[in-house]
C-alpha cells in the first residue's frame, strides 16, 4: 500500500537533503561529553516555521492524516507536560515558542515513526502508539523529538548552505510526499545515487542524536514522566534492531541506535538512581488507559474487516471475571473489539463490551471518561444518539466534537453552533470544529455563516486558496440579496465576511511574494 510508504518516504528525504546540506561540514566535538554540533548559526525561526507550513499544508491534505479527537487529546496530554518542561528548563525559549506551531499530526499509518519536521511540526504514526505500552514510553520518543526542534537541529543543518535552501528542501520534500503515492518511484528515488550521501548524513546526525536524547530525557524526566518508560523504549528499539524489522520501524532508521545512544541511556539512567513512585497519573490505571489509546490505534490504522473481526474476536476471548483486577492487556483487547465491533455495525456485541470495561472503571476518572467517549461514539454510529445521555466530561476537545456529532444526528443544529462558536472562539485553528460548525449552520439555513465556516476550516489547514474561493462566494451571495438573512445581524456577518476576505488576500499575496524572495 502506497500509504505506508508516504511518510517512511518523508523522513527519508530528509536524511537525504540534510545530508548534502552537511556534508561540507565535519562534526565538531568538544573535549567533554557532550557534543558541539558544528557551527551555531541558524535559519531564523521564521523562515523554518514558513518552511514548516509549506509541508504541513500538504500532510493535511493528505489522506493519511488523521484528525481523531480522543488520540489527539491523548498525545496533547503527554505533549503538553513536555512543552512546560522544556520552557520551564529553558530549553524552549519565548522566541521559538511563539514563532513555532507546535502541533502534533497523527499520521494513519501502522509503521512505528515519529518524525519532527521545520517550524515545530511533529508527526506521530499510529503504529507507535500502538506498540508502545505505557504513556511514559510514548513520552521519550515525543520528548526526544521536541528536543530536536527546540535544539535547532533542522535549522542548523539548513543555514550553512545558501539562502535558497528552505527552499530547494520544501521543494524536495513535497514532490517527495508526492511521489511516494506510487511505492515504486519513491524508493527509486532514495536508493538511486544518494546512499553515500546518506552515509555522511549519519556521522552528522549521531551527535544530534546524543543531544536529543541527552535533552528529551531530562525534559521527560521534569514533565514528571517515569525515566525507566525511556529504557524500556530503547530496548523495543534494541530487540526491533537485532531481528532487523526496519520494515515496520522506520523509526530505526532516522534514528540508528548506536552503541553510544544505548551507553549514554544505560549511565543516564544508573546515575539517576532507581525510579521514583509513579506520577503519570493513577498509578496503574494511566496503563490500562494507556492500553485503550494503544488498541484505538491498532482499530484506527487497519479498518479492513479482516482485521476488525480478529480484534473481534479477540476481545470476546477475555474472561468476564477479569473485571474487578482489569489487566492492561484485556482493556486493551475490550476497547479494541467494542470499537472494532462498532465499524462491523454489530452494535449489540459493542455494548456488551463497552459494558464488560465499565465495570472496571469505578474509581478511575480518566478511565470512565475515555468509556464515555466510547459510549457514546459507539450509540452515533448505531444511529441511537437520541438515547444516549449528555457527555458529563464535557470540556475536552474529544467531548466537545463528539457531543457535536451526536446532536448534529439527532437535529439539535442550535446546540452545536452554541457550542462551537464558543469553542472556535478560543481554538480558531480547529479545522474539524469549523467544518461541524458549518454543517450546524447550514442545517439551519444560515448559509453565509456556513460558507464562512467552511472558510475558516480551510484556513486552520493552510489552504489560502480554497479559503479565498469561499470568502468570494460568500461575497457574491451577499450581493445577489439572496442570502436569508436581513437587519442587524446579517450586517455583521457580512462585514466580518469582508474583512476576512480582504485579510486571506493579504495572506496569499505575502505567500507569493515570499516564494519569489525564497528562490
Ligand atoms: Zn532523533
């Protein structure tokens, strides 16, 4: 399948071009431990973070990205306690934080990667999740990736060579990301005369590695994290490198473990002493819930039915006792066959599992929260919305969608346009919310408001052009007097239309102005 290969293709190309970029310069080392890596001078924070969009625009309009609220709200709730670590370190400074977007894309794809890209982008395949098998696990590859973003290791790599590099590499990566739609062609390209390239490339980047591993550990360690998920991490890592699964471990190969990686870890760890007590919250709870995240990856990433009838299956085979002293292994395999179960549309075997794990989340609020979000996705997709009681959670990102999607199915257009033009209030980049929102208001036959919705989705995805076409129809509508609306209100949607308009123009025009000075 193409899809597995897009990303893989991604990060590939980036060893790839930073190793011509690097290869003019040898990594300079210091006489202590810990490495200099070559010359300090980087690209400003603002040409990497426009390079960064220039490809996040892309990986949104790809298919493989994957906008999933629950798993979002998951990795955010590890990602969040690394960014207050890092800033409160000093390793993320006032600058980089608010020139960078800081935002982590799920990418739909079973291959255990995780990838930082310019500006502050992280990409996170859902093989990961659903290999590792704690919150602190996924913690030290996410810390380790914001260390190299907060390290200014991209920046670095890009500023020793001319001023049209960002360039020349978002150039690269793009028409990589679309060549790599057909396997064949994207593997040509990188096995085809580069390997030596690639080859100086990882001399470069063993050092970059040591940093971020050196930094990520104490940002994971002071985000309140257990260290030992970092050895537990690297030992995946080991046993996946000795049986040479590069295959479903792209992540091995944008990040060799050397035999210094794994020394420095192992003295890290010694010298820190043993673990202290569990903080990554409600001790052995945080790794069924963890295993729950784990197995929506797993159902999220193959939607063949083949596969949902074996994690079916699967989930039937856990003994109904199991309940009271629920195992990380069989909450996982519940979730895993109730949502499983829920896609084959047999909504009867969904509840009874969802049912079976309901049980063991008394006491448990982050477990009966991610139930509830279950719950009530699994009535949406049986078509029994109506009946199902109102989230309680109601203030996460997940519940605030979800609530949305079931009121929109049962016609409750008015609840959901409340709710989310409070919530695009304060989360104005939230593509997904504004695309609810428009399905709301045009429900209700507020057609403007709907158009400028639909605008605004495509501005939280960086699609300036598909934004611009929107605020025009908008437009054109508001002149032809066909619009619904009439008095106070339709005067203020309409300005607000105005002014947007004029504002995306502003956007586009800067853009192209910008690529011109960037060749
Ligand atoms: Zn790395």
């Amino acid at each position: 399948m193409p899809l597995a290969h897009s990303l893989y293709a991604l990060a590939a190309i980036f060893l790839i071009a930073f190793a011509g970029l690097s290869q003019a310069q040898a990594p300079v080392r210091s006489g202590g431990s810990l490495p200099v890596l070559g010359d300090t001078s980087e690209l400003p924070a603002s040409a990497e973070r426009r390079l960064g969009d220039r490809i996040a625009s892309s990986i949104y309009r790809d298919p493989d990205y994957l906008d999933d609220p629950v798993l979002g709200d998951y990795l955010q709730s590890i990602w969040q306690p690394l960014m207050t670590a890092a800033r409160a370190r000093g390793e993320l400074g006032v600058e980089l934080e608010e020139r960078f977007a800081w935002e982590v894309m799920l990418i739909r794809n079973r291959t255990i990667n995780a990838f930082a890209l310019p500006g502050g982008y992280l990409g996170v395949h859902l093989g990961l999740i659903a290999v590792v098998e704690s919150r602190d696990e996924l913690a030290s590859v996410l810390a380790h990736e914001l260390s190299h973003v907060t390290q200014r290791h991209i920046s670095r790599l890009m500023s020793k060579q001319s001023q049209q590099m960002p360039w020349v590499l978002a150039a690269m990566i793009l028409g990589m990301m679309a060549a790599s739609k057909n396997a064949d062609a994207a593997n040509a390209a990188i096995a085809g005369g580069q390997a030596i390239a690639v080859q100086n490339q990882l001399n470069f980047s063993r050092d970059m590695e040591r940093e971020a591993d050196r930094v990520g550990f104490g940002v994971m360690a002071d985000a309140g994290f257990e260290k030992q998920g970092f050895a537990t991490m690297f030992d995946k890592l080991q046993q996946a490198s000795r049986l040479n699964d590069n295959g479903s471990y792209p992540y091995l190969r944008s990040h060799p473990l050397t035999t210094e990686r794994i020394g420095d870890a192992k003295g890290r760890l010694q010298l820190e002493g043993p673990a202290p007590p569990s903080v990554s919250g409600e001790g052995g709870r945080a790794r069924v819930v963890h295993a729950m995240m784990a197995a929506r990856a797993r159902v999220l990433g193959d939607a063949s039915v083949d596969a949902l009838r074996l994690l079916l299956a699967e989930a039937q085979r856990v003994p109904s006792s199991a309940a009271e002293s629920l195992k990380p292994r069989d909450a996982g395999a519940l979730y895993a066959g109730a949502l499983a179960a829920a896609r084959l549309r047999e909504h009867t075997q969904a509840r009874s599992l969802t049912d079976k794990l309901k049980t063991a989340a008394a006491g448990s609020p982050s477990m009966a929260n991610a139930l509830e979000l279950l719950s009530l996705e699994i009535d949406i997709a049986a078509g029994r919305a109506a009946q199902a009681p109102k989230l309680v959670t109601g203030n996460s990102r997940a519940a605030v969608l979800l609530q949305s999607q079931a009121d929109l199915a049962v016609g409750r257009p008015q609840d959901v346009s409340d709710r989310l033009q409070s919530w695009v209030s304060t989360h104005p980049k939230d593509a997904m919310a504004w695309q609810l929102l428009a399905t709301a208001q045009g429900q209700q036959g507020q057609t403007l408001r709907a158009i400028r919705a639909d605008a605004e989705s495509r501005v939280a995805q960086l699609d300036y052009g598909a934004a611009r076409d929107r605020f025009k129809a908008a437009q054109d509508l508001m002149r032809s007097g066909r619009d619904t609306g009439s008095g106070a209100s339709a005067h203020i949607d309409g300005s607000i239309i105005d002014t947007r308009a004029r504002e995306i123009d502003q956007l586009l025009r800067e853009q192209a102005l910008q690529e011109k000075l960037d060749r």
